[in-house]
C-alpha cells in the first residue's frame, strides 16, 4: 500500500468517524462513496481499481477492529454496573 492511499484510508476514517458522530447513525454506502471521493481528492490521488480494493479492504477492517474494542467496551462497562 502506497503513502498516498495510506493518507486516504486516515481521512476516510475520520471523516466517517466525525459523521457518525454528529449524525448518530451510520454512514449510507453512498456517503462512504463521497467521503473517499473527497479524500483522494485532498490527498490527490489518482484511484485504480487495485488502489481502490486496496483502500476499501483496510478501511473495512479498520471499522470491524473499532467495533470489536466497542463491543468488549460495551461488556466490561456492563459488568462495572
């Protein structure tokens, strides 16, 4: 994975993560779609259809690690209760 598509798998994730926050709800496809459009744009990447895979693939499992540490989170505050 170049830099570039480095930088655009950080700016998809905050983006997506400051969206989710303020809306209270998850991202549509469609809103995934435009957050990476804008990225690669602040980035200046030229998107191939690797370069894209590549970027999808590690921005999917950087949202399931963030579910999963979540989810434990989510259990051991239930247990403090």
């Amino acid at each position: 994975m170049t830099q570039a598509e480095k930088d655009v798998v950080e700016h998809v994730l905050a983006s997506l993560a400051i969206s989710s926050l303020q809306s209270g709800i998850a991202p549509t496809n469609e809103q995934v779609a435009h957050h990476f459009e804008l990225s690669c744009e602040e980035v200046g990447l030229v998107v191939t259809l690797e370069s894209a895979t590549r970027i999808f693939n590690c921005v999917a499992r950087e949202i399931h690690k963030a579910q999963s540490v979540l989810e434990f989170t989510g259990r051991a505050t239930d247990q403090m209760q």
